[in-house]
C-alpha cells in the first residue's frame, strides 16, 4: 500500500508542471544563495582600519572637496579619515551660516531671476597651474539656474558667482584648462538662445533649440571671473567635459547626448542613435574668432557677484552682453567624434593624448587618440557633418575600446602610473585598466551604483594615486538606516599597490557627484586665513573698538553698529525703537584670535543667525512685529561667559517718547 | 710675566661681546610662553629691549576675565631707557679694546652683574605688580590666588601654565657675560693660580 502510495505521489509531482516549477524555482534559488558573495564585509581587507585610521589630533593626508548635489554646497573632507571638517555654503542658504540670510550675503545668490535661495551642486573643479592642481581656489557648477562658483582655499568662502545666460542645466561644468584660464559651461539642457523668442512650441526643438558652451576667463591674480565667449552649437545635450592637457593643451572635449534632438521622453527617444558625440573643441581657435571679430555681440541678461574679504559683503553686478560664435559657421572650431550610446564622463589622461568616453549604455568603453584626431582632422576623415559641424569618423578618431569593462561606464580618473579607473553604475563596480593596452587589471564591487570617483589630482597632469573614492547613488543597508531618507555613501579604495582595497566607508551630506582632493600641505601652506584683520575691515557699518558702538536712526531704519568680544556686546541695551522700524544689527567681532568667532541672534527674527568671524562685520535684519522687549545674544559658545554674552532691545509702539538710548555697563537700576 | 694689557684673544672677544649686546637689540629678550588646554598653539610674551611683542592683544583680552591689567609698551619706562644701556655697554665693549687695560675690564664685568641684578629685580617687581594689582570686580576671583608669573622657570596659572625663559636677546646676553667673565678669568691669570697650586 505504502509503495503505491508513494509511487502515485511521485507521478503526481512529475505530471503536475506547477509543483515542477516550484520545485525548479526552490532549487534555483538555493544554488544561487550559495553562490553569492556571503557580504559586501568580505570586500574589505585585514589592514583596513589601518590604513584609514587617522590618529586623533592628527591630520589627513588629503582635502577632499565634495561637491554637495541637491544640497548646492561644498563640503570638505579628510583623506583617508572621511572625517567631515565644513560644509561651504555655495549656491543654497544657510541660516547656520547667515548665508543668504545677512545683508552681505544677500547679493551673492542674485540672478537674473532675483535672489534664488537653492541650487544643485554637481562638480567641483581645482584651479591649475602648468596642469598641476595649485591649491588656490576650487570651482562648482549651479546645475539648475546656470552659475559657476569660485571658492577661495585661504578663507573656505564662497568668493564669487557668475551667471551664465543662454543656458539651461549647467552640468559640464566648471572643468578648467591646465592653466585655469578658462573654467567652461555647456548646457544640458538646449534652450532658445535668451537672445531669441523663447515663446515657441516645445515640439521645435529642432529648429528653435541651441547648446551654447561657455568659456569664463578666471584672473590669473585675483581669480576674477568674466564670461569671456560663448559658442553656439545645434541643439543637443552636453553633459561632462575634461580640458586637453599637455600636447592637447587649446582643446576642449564635451560629451553629449540626445542627437536625436527629442524633446519628450528622452529616456527612450534620446536613446535611439548606436552612437552620439564627443564634441572637440578648438579654444584656441575660438580666441583667435574673438580677436578677428567673428565673435557676434547678443544681448542677455545675467549676473555677477563678487565677494569683497576688505568690506565683507557681496556686490552683485547684473551684465547685459555676450559674444557669440557660431559653430556651424566657423567650421574648424568644434569637430564631432562618434560615441557609443550617450556618453557621459569625458575624461583626459594625464599625458593628454587619449580622451575616454562613456557611453553610459555601452558595454565598452571607446579610448581616443589626440595624435589621430589632429591626423584625421587633417586628412578630412570626416563621414558627414551634424548641423553644420564636421563628423570625425569613428575609427579615424579611435585609439581602442575596452572589451566587457563592466556595465554602463560613467567616469574615468587617472592614478599617473598608466592607469584608469573607470566607475559602473549598472553593474556596480570600479575598473581598473591599462590606458595603453586597454586590458582590464582589476574591479571592485561598490556599494551600491556608483557614480562619480575622485583620485587625488586625478584629472590633472600629476595625479597623486594612493585613494581612491567612490561617490555611490545607491546607499541601502550600508548605514544605520535612518527612515526613508538616507545618507549618502562613500567610499574609500587604496590603490597604491596592483589591486585596489577597500578601506573605508563614509557618509556624506547631500548627493555627491564629482569631488577633487589635493595634498593636505598645498592648502595648508598657501596663506590660509586664520583671522580677518580688524584695521583691514571696510564695512561701512564697522565699529572696530566699543568707543565706535553706537546706534543711529535714519527715518525708520536704526542702524545698530554693534561689537562682540569676550564676552559681551556693546551696546547690550537699546531702547527707543518703535514698531514699524527696521533694525539692522551690524555686528563687528573684535577678537583677533583663531577661532573665537561670536554669533548674534535676536528673538522672533524672521531671519537667520549671523556667525561673524573674529575682524568681520555682518549685519541682520530684523523687523519687530511686536511692542515688547527682545533679548539677544551670542550663539557661538566663546568663552566660559559665553551664557552672560546676551542683551535686550526694548520696543515701544509708534509715536512713542521712549528716546533712542544704547549703552553697557552704565544702564543701572533706578529703583533700589 | 704679568702685565695689564688685554691679549688679543681678549680684545677679539670683546669685540664679539659688542656685537652680541648690538645683536640683542634687535631679537627678543626674553619670553614668557603660555599654554593651556584651548590654546595647544602657545600664547607668547616677548619681551624685547624697547618693547612688549608677541600674542600681546590676546593676553590683554584674555586678562580681563582676572582683572588683571592690560600690557602697554608705553606704560613701562624700561623700554625707553635699556636700547641706551644696552647700547652703552656695545660701545664700552668697544672702546675696552683701545683702553687695553684689564682693570677696566673688570669695572665693567662688575657693572654688567650689578644690571643683570637690577634687571632681574625689576623684572621680579612688574611680575608681582601684575599678578597682584587685580581688579575686584573681575569675573573670575579665586581666594587667594595670584597670577605673578615666574622670574625664571615653569609655574601653573590658573588654565595656563607659565614658562619664563631668556629668549635669543637673552642668550646673547647671557654669552656675552660669560665671555667677559673668561675675559676677567684670563687677564688675572686666575687659571694659571689654580694650576700653580
């Protein structure tokens, strides 16, 4: 009985195709849960915590200058501790900080637009000297409202922003030229030109969309930044770009994508073409159209701010002209090289002969070869040109291709040993590989989908090597989990010997996308501020001793000329401001010490704090809503009577005889 | 064979001695270096002939919260008067060398000591002022407490400790009285004396 049982069952199963695909699914899925990687912990080698461990009261080897994605700071970072220092405010506000909040501050986030409060950070980029990173400013593009950042490296403040007109998602950008004479934009978005009528259907993107490239001069002394040409192109998207350097020192190299000119649904419709293009671009040339007069005036509109370290505050300066050349027009400027599948990272090796594409599609990766660009430009290899703009055939162009890299390649950098290090974000990894032989050496599993990757001047002419950092999209189970919104993940490899070792994790703020890091000594050393002079201070608000404290009405404006010291303000009693006054507190910090900065905060402002550095003078607005009396008072903890630094400010309705009255110390009670 | 006449080594050696009390006009004197947990990089007093140099506006701003009274170059005849003094015993230095004789040498050995001594006691006298002379209304009052400096060595005030030491003025100082003492020693032939006994 039992047998026969047993045997019918068994026909049961064999005839029963579900049960059969049950059991094939359970089998499947067991052998592959034995076959995959136990976890990502595996990945991470013996002497690790070695390697990444910093001492305390010891320095990193590296400044790591993030750039903060949808937060549109910067922030700063330590290699290999990824110790967070600060975060820089850029293109966002922050209250923290009075960025965007002071009066000073105000005009630096100033557009044609007016005051934008936010941005979207993609990439930084140090200035350069002699392709070698100096350590004198660090550059980030504004991706959403179309700017360009310059940070000055003595002081950690944002110094400058210029806007740029004719743009829509300035996204490659800020690369420079070796020797920071440029710092370039393209936009990602083609738009009408500003100097035409944007008023026009969306479905015209052929006829009435244009790419406009930027080229921003940068002062060699100051650093001042002037947008000195634009070219423009037909309508496409531009994505990344990398300068020539060396021997292709006076080219410019940007990708971009959606050829097809698609206007809507570009994840299918910007994908149809086998192959989109590298643009190359001959700035050199394009100068030469500048001083012949090729260059066409157009009228725009767009801002520039500068900020001045003497006054302590921004001036915004809104320009109204652009010179223009047209690529289609002056044929020997820009050239075309075909690119597998919309490419992404442009990236230049050390030596400057060979340009990496990636086609974050591809399954590989195309490597160029300067020497035969500049060949098959000669020789007029061209298959056709795209709007007027010559088409370099692909093989002429061509140096190799990496055979089965990974998966959708984004970015490459250099370790200056012959190296490349491309990041996948499909398949998740980073890739090693010969620049010459185009062999894969080695890869590395990434947690989770990486995107950018920083080497230490890793697209400069002297790459540092020893890190190297993945920027990662994807951070899941990598973290404590905080919710539904996580940190950002990092991490760090060491590459100095033939495999590349994981040694460190690390979140970061915002969404990183491309990061640059120099040797911690070339920013140390070079004239790094500790403290502001006070007889340097030109604030026209400055009270540079307590005898200059004072408090001025003009109208219905009362002009507070405030100091901070350890460990009281002056005045620390005001009285006689009305309801419908607007108060300005320009608060001088009188300390001349490293790090004693002092804030200012008044109740029920509708504003931010002020943190003022020691010899700076900021001001706060505030607007009392109420009769009453106000405290305020020092929200940096100074000294051991930072609780005792604090004042009132009283307020009596309009019309009031309460006389304008400030003092400290003298304010004594009447009453016994 | 005894003579006054000063040898030549002796009158090369002054004329280095000259140079040294020049030199230490120009370099800090002497230094008082502070440290305490919040300041790892060192405050530092430098005490020079004419003047008060170094991290003087930090410590004056720091001394309020003791009542101690603020540093000022001007406040202190010293720095008028010891570039003179200093600047004298350059060009007795000097003229030692033509006067050749040892006697006057010794004078001025014995004059030397007698200002190293009067400097000191001086010096002894501000750091007591200042450490003593405290405002009463100051915010930090600990009974009992004085913050006088040390003349010379290490002491604890407070959060700060306190090391007071020649600085490179000093030293030149310092050598050059040495070598006017050898100066003494040899023209007196007190080697040789030991020796014969």
């Amino acid at each position: 009985m039992k047998v026969i049982r047993y045997l019918n069952l068994t026909t049961y199963i064999m005839k029963n195709k579900f049960v059969q695909a049950v059991l094939v699914i359970a089998l499947g899925s067991a052998l592959v849960t034995s076959c995959k990687p136990k976890s990502s912990g595996d990945a991470v080698s013996g002497d690790a915590a070695e390697k990444a461990y910093v001492a305390p009261g010891k320095y990193d080897e590296f400044y790591n200058f993030v750039s903060g994605g949808f937060s549109g700071q910067l922030s700063v970072y330590g290699l290999p501790s990824g110790r967070l220092f600060r975060v820089i405010p850029v293109f966002s506000v922050d209250p923290e900080k009075g960025w965007g909040y002071s009066e000073e501050t105000k005009p630096m986030l100033n557009t044609s637009h007016g005051f934008v409060p936010w941005d979207d950070l993609h990439h930084t980029e140090m200035s350069q000297t002699n392709g070698e990173v100096d350590g004198r400013w660090v550059f980030g593009n504004a991706n959403n409202t179309p700017r360009i950042a310059r940070i000055d490296l003595k002081t950690f403040k944002t110094a400058e922003i210029i806007e740029l007109p004719n743009s829509g998602g300035n996204h490659s950008s800020p690369f420079i030229t070796e020797n920071t004479e440029y710092v370039v934009a393209g936009t990602r978005f083609s738009v009408p030109a500003d100097y035409s009528n944007g008023d026009v259907p969306i479905n015209t993107y052929k006829e009435n969309y244009k790419g406009h490239i930027s080229f921003v001069s940068v002062d060699k002394k100051s650093g001042e930044m002037d947008l000195a040409f634009q070219i423009v192109t037909p309508g496409v998207n531009f994505d990344l770009s990398h300068a020539g350097k060396g021997k292709s020192h006076g080219w410019f190299f940007f990708s971009c994508y959606n050829t097809e000119q698609a206007n809507t649904l570009l994840e299918v419709n910007a994908s149809q073409k086998d192959k989109d293009f590298i643009m190359a671009v001959n700035w050199k040339k394009a100068e030469e159209y500048i001083k012949a007069g090729k260059g066409k005036k157009q009228k725009v509109k767009y801002a520039h701010n500068t900020w001045d370290e003497h006054t302590h505050s921004a001036k915004s300066v809104m320009k109204d002209e652009v010179l223009v050349l047209d690529a289609s027009e002056l044929k020997d400027i820009c050239y075309m090289i075909p690119c597998p599948k919309s490419p992404h990272g442009c990236d230049v090796d050390p030596t400057g002969e060979f340009i990496v594409g990636s086609g974050k599609l591809a399954a590989l990766i195309p490597v160029f070869s300067f020497d035969k660009l500049q060949a098959a430009i000669k020789g007029k290899k061209f298959e056709g040109d795209y709007g007027g703009i010559p088409v370099v055939k692909y093989e002429a162009a061509l140096h190799g291709e990496v055979q089965k890299p990974g998966l959708g390649p984004l970015h490459t950098e250099f370790d200056g040993k012959g190296s490349a290090y491309t990041t996948f974000f499909v398949s998740s990894e980073v890739v090693k590989w010969d620049i010459k032989t185009l062999k894969v050496l080695d890869r590395v599993p990434t947690y989770y989908s990486v995107g950018h990757l920083c080497i230490p001047g890793g697209d400069s002419k002297k790459p540092f090597g020893k890190y190297l950092i993945a920027y990662n999209k994807i951070t899941k189970d990598r973290y404590l989990p905080t919710g539904p919104e996580l940190a950002q993940s990092a991490q760090i490899f060491d590459i100095s010997g033939d495999k590349m070792k994981l040694i460190l994790d690390f979140p970061t703020i915002g969404e990183p996308h491309y990061a640059q890091a120099a040797p911690a000594d070339l920013i140390r050393n070079n004239g790094q501020l500790k403290f502001y002079k006070l007889e340097d201070n030109k604030h026209p608000y400055a009270a540079k001793g307590e005898k200059e404290a004072k408090v001025v009405r003009e109208g219905n404006k009362v002009h507070v000329y405030m100091t901070s010291i350890r460990s009281h303000f002056a005045p620390d009693n005001i009285e006689g401001v009305f309801l419908g006054d607007e108060v300005y507190f320009h608060v001088t910090n009188l300390e001349q010490d490293w790090d004693v900065p002092h804030g200012f905060a008044v109740k029920g402002a509708n504003n931010g704090e002020l943190l003022i550095m020691p010899g700076e003078t900021t001001t706060l607005k505030w607007i009392p809503d109420r009769v009453g009396t106000f405290p305020f008072y020092c929200t940096d903890f100074c000294s051991a009577l930072h609780q005792e630094m604090q004042g009132y400010i009283r307020v009596s309705p309009k019309g009031s005889k309460v006389p304008l009255q400030f003092s400290l110390g003298t304010n004594l009670p009447t009453t016994k | 064979m005894e003579t006054t006449k000063l040898a030549l080594v002796s009158k090369i050696l002054l004329f280095i001695i000259a140079g040294l009390f020049i030199g230490s006009l120009f370099v800090p004197m002497w230094q008082i270096d502070l440290d305490a947990p919040q300041y790892p990089e060192g405050l530092v007093l430098k005490l020079h002939a004419n003047k008060i140099g170094g991290d003087v506006e930090i410590i004056n701003g720091l001394n309020h919260y003791i009542g101690m009274a603020t540093l000022h170059t001007e406040n202190f005849i010293e720095f008028k008067i010891l570039p003179y003094i200093v600047g004298a015993f350059s060009l007795i230095s000097i003229a030692l060398i033509f006067i050749n004789n040892r006697k006057f040498v010794l004078a001025f050995f014995g004059t030397f000591i007698l200002f190293v001594i009067l400097a000191g006691l001086d010096f002894y006298r501000w750091n007591y002022e200042y450490g003593h002379n405290l405002d009463p209304n100051a915010a930090i009052k600990v009974p009992g407490m004085a913050y006088q400096p040390p003349l010379i060595g290490y002491k604890q005030l407070l959060n700060f400790g306190a090391y007071s030491v020649p600085d490179i003025g000093g030293w030149y100082l310092i050598a050059a009285g040495v070598m006017l003492f050898y100066i003494v020693f040899k023209e007196f032939n007190l080697f040789k004396r030991k020796q014969t006994i």
